[in-house]
C-alpha cells in the first residue's frame, strides 16, 4: 500500500513545475559537458564490480582480464560518460550525497578537457569526481544491469514509447528516480544515450517524457530547457522521438514497433547498485553469462540461431523475436550508454549470453572488410578467432565456450584462412591452456572443421569432415602462477574426413615436450549432452 505522504510525494515529481520555480536542470544537473574517458584503469575497474582481483594478472584473473581489454578499458567511456553522469546526479538528489559528493549538483564545476579540438569538452574540475562518475557509468554492465536490460528485451517493448511512459510513472510513484537510454538504431555497435527521466505528462495531447541530457548542461543550454524542448515526444501509437545533438547539430533519434531504435526506463533500484561483471568466477553455472564481440568493419551479426531453431531476430529483419516458442530467449544485444554530442558508429558489436543455450549458437555474420575478428568470453574458457579472405558473409558455430570443452565449427561457403585461440581455465586461478591454430585454411563450399579442446583439457580435437583435407600451424601454451610455457607444433596436414586429437607429451615439462598424434578416418557424431554454453 502506498503511503498518502509518498503518494503526495510521487504526485509532486509530475506535476508541471511553475513558470517562477527553477527548473530542474538548473537545481539538479551538472554544469559541465558529457566528457569521454579512455582508458579507464584496472583500479577502477576494480571499484566498479564486486570480486574482481587487486591486480590484472592474466592467469589468476584471466576471463576478467579478457572482460577488461575488450569491453571496459577503451570502449565503455571512450565517448562519453553519460550514464554514469545520469545515475550519480540521481544518487545526490535523492540521498543528498553520494561517494563522498554531496548534494546540490550544480556546485561541481568543469574544466576543458580533451587533447584536440575534436575531443575538446568542459569536464569536472575535480578529477576525484570524474573517477566516481566513472566508476557508475561501469554498472551499466553489471549483472543485475544485463538481467534487467534482457527481461525488458524479450517483453517485445524495448520500442514502445507509451510503455516507457508508464513505466516512468510506475517507478515514480515508487519513489524510484529513473533514466531513459535510447539508441538510434537497432544496430549495437551504432550505440546509445542515456538521460535522467525526470518527468512526464501530457501537453497539448501529447504524452512527452522530460529528461535531463547530459550533453547540454545549463550553464550553456539553459534556453534549452526552459523552452520545454528537453523532451521525448510519443504518438498514439507508441512512436517515440527525440532531438539528439548530434556531430554535426541537432538530429532526430526515433523508434516504432517496426523501425528504428530503442527506449528503456531503468530504475535508480536497479541502475546504481555495485554488482558482479558477467564473467565473474563468483557467478553459479545456471547463471553465467558469457560476452561475445564481433569486430566486423562495419559488419553486422545477421542471425542467431540454437540448435533447436530459436532465434534472435525475426526472419530477414532487425527486430527481436518475441514469438515465446522461437525466441532465442538468452542472448541479447548490448548497446553501449557512451554518446555524447559527437557520436560515432563502434568497430564492434556486443552480444550477451545468459546461461545455457541448446548445442551452441550458430552465427550468421556479414563484413564489409577483408577481415574480422571474433571473441568470445566465458568465465572458464574463449574463444578469439581472426578470419581472413573471402566474401562478405560467413557462417560458424561457438559451443561450450565457457565451459569444459569450448570448441568452434566453421561451415565455409568461400575460401577464407582462419587463425583461433581456445583458451580453458585448467584449474580455477591457477593454470591456463591454450591451443593457438594459426593459418588455418578451408577451401569454400562444402568445407568444414571443428576444433575442440577435449573434456580433460589436455588436447585438441580436430575434425575435418568436409570435401578438402587442411593445414595449419599449432602452438600450445600453458600458463601458471609462476611462469609460461610454449611448445611450437610446427605444421599438421590432415585429409578429409579425419579426426585428430594433438597434445604434448608432457604438459609439466612443456618446452621441452614433443606434439602427440593420434587419428582415425571416421568423425564421431556430435554429443548432444556435452553441447550447449555450459560450465563444469
């Protein structure tokens, strides 16, 4: 039951502010620019998540590494800190302090900041602020924060303007502060904007949501707001549109249920509270979620696919499936809340994966270069692959990444060369295997091969079930506390049709050891029951 105080409260926070009281931008926004960051340090990265270890080393915390190089370090912040910007204002008004910054925001000034004029913003004077800032723009990739984003995901809303509108006023009511982020496409590797959401209502017909956008702060944009032009306008249908500042001026960011991009309201409940990274070791199996980066020129992820036929996207769009019986219910884009006015279009999309999925995800990719690169990060196991040559499209499947037997299949339709890295956490913080195959080269369509690390760590199963024997360089290296060891295989032919398991004779005396063979004409079938994105 709510409160008559509380509901006489939330009442207030959407009423029409008068024409003689401040607005709320001028009493509760930062009076400095969206500002980038890059890099963001290992020390931070440390404060933003729960359990992550004091120091980056690659063998005790190797997958929070891999997390930290590829996502965290130069691309969270990179353009801009507008979700961290968002949530810490939020956190002041309504705690009157937080992490040692206390209430009114405006008292926090900025100084120019940026190497070039390119990058030239007026960010926060004291730095100890902007490393706060920081440090809550990182929780938009935390556990509870992804759990939160899928669910919204697969509800078949994330367009929808008037559910975000009542979402708004649901959190209100709840005396729970809220952002908004939107996108201006479905692509994730075009991005996101995150805002305080501070109002809405109706006005001349029209529900609007009124927002607090980093990119403009008062000192400069004050006409801005006090010309109601800070908001999110919604149709009758539930079309949403929003005049982003863009590179080169104003540009228009909108969404329908059938084009365009997304719009979510998150609430402070869940956007600010210190949580775990999704590779954490601390995370249970059921649980788990695994990150997977395709870095593709410009290119995109087409389809994704389960072994049971369930799917991302519906047939031949960009949409999100929401049929219950097709949809690929656990995996999901992630698009980064990072833009500030200047914009620009990422050299990576990310997709997150939570928990099981049935025999591994089949990838349809396109790219627009001669090459891309893929990883895949688990918290027991990866996948990196580089591929080389052919036409713009490619088809491949990544299975039990990370897990006990991360193994990738590629089904080439052109002649490409491939080099893959599989890397399995041997003993938890301790030792690390990997098998680094090099050149790799399949001839086109009708080619195949699978590579697998096997069940007991210890070697690397190769399949060749396709029309074309293959050749490729292999290395092995095992990593421990204590020091690294490389063995280099030197070149391994195969025909068509063979499977051949390769492993050192001896991993404790690694560089000294010599690569074990064996093989046989006929490729076991597949087992279902070791398939799937499973950790043992």
């Amino acid at each position: 039951m709510i409160r008559p105080a509380a509901l006489l409260i939330a009442l207030a926070l959407v009423t029409p502010v008068r024409g003689d009281d401040q607005h709320y931008a001028e009493i509760n926004g930062w009076h400095f620019d969206n500002w980038k960051t890059d890099p963001l340090s290992w020390e931070l990265f440390r404060d933003t998540f729960l359990g992550i270890p004091p120091t980056r080393d690659p063998v005790a915390a190797g997958f929070d590494v891999l997390f930290y190089d590829n996502l965290y370090r130069s691309e969270l912040a990179s353009s801009g800190n507008c979700y961290g910007m968002a949530i810490q204002s939020l956190l002041m008004v309504k705690n009157g302090g937080h992490l040692g910054f206390c209430a009114p925001v405006p008292q926090y000034f900025g100084d120019l900041v940026g190497a070039g004029p390119e990058d030239a913003k007026i960010g926060p004077t004291d730095p100890r602020l902007a490393r706060v800032i920081n440090q809550m723009h990182g929780h938009q990739v935390n556990m509870e924060t992804l759990r939160f984003f899928l669910d919204r995901i697969a509800s078949g809303k994330t367009r929808d303007g008037n559910y975000a509108y009542d979402q708004l006023l649901y959190y209100k009511l709840r005396e729970d502060p809220t952002i908004v982020s939107i996108t201006e496409s479905t692509f994730p590797a075009d991005g996101g904007h995150t805002m305080v959401a501070y109002d809405a209502r109706v006005e001349s017909g029209q529900k609007r949501i009124f927002v607090y956008d980093p990119n403009r702060p008062w000192p400069t944009d004050s006409a801005y707001y006090t010309g109601k032009d800070n908001v999110i306008t919604i149709d009758s249908g539930g079309g949403w549109s929003f005049v982003m500042l863009g590179p080169d001026g104003p540009e228009i960011w909108s969404g329908t249920a059938i084009t365009g991009g997304n719009i979510l309201i998150t609430p402070l409940s869940v956007a600010a509270p210190l949580g775990r990274v999704p590779t954490s070791l601390g995370i249970d199996a059921a649980t788990a979620v695994l990150t997977l980066f395709v870095f593709a020129g410009g290119g995109e992820v087409e389809q994704v696919t389960d072994d049971s036929g369930r799917r991302l996207y519906q047939p031949g769009t960009r949409l999100p499936e929401t049929d219950p019986a097709a949809r690929l219910g656990n995996v999901f884009p992630w698009f980064p809340s990072d833009q500030d006015a200047g914009g620009r279009r990422l050299p990576f999309s990310t997709y997150f994966v939570l928990g099981e999925v049935d025999g591994g995800l089949h990838l349809e990719l396109s790219h627009t270069g001669d090459e891309y690169a893929l990883r895949m990060i688990g918290p027991r196991g990866s996948v990196e692959l580089l591929a080389r040559g052919g036409t713009e499209r490619d088809s491949l499947t990544l299975a039990d990444v990370g897990g006990a037997t991360p193994r990738v299949i590629f089904e080439d339709r052109t002649p490409r060369t491939y080099d893959v890295l599989l890397t399995r956490e041997s003993q938890p913080g301790e030792r690390v295997r990997q098998f680094r195959v090099q050149g790799l080269k399949l001839s086109g369509y009708g080619s195949s091969v699978q590579l697998a690390v096997t069940e007991e760590g210890d070697a690397l199963e190769v399949t060749a079930p396709g029309e074309a024997g293959i050749a490729f360089d292999l290395e092995v290296r095992r990593q421990t506390l204590y020091d690294v060891a490389t063995l280099q295989g030197g070149n391994i032919s195969m025909e068509k049709g063979e499977v051949r398991r390769v492993q050192p004779d001896s991993w404790i005396e690694l560089e000294a050891a010599r690569l074990e063979t064996r093989s046989s004409k006929r490729p076991s079938p597949p087992d279902k029951r070791r398939g799937g994105l499973r950790r043992r």
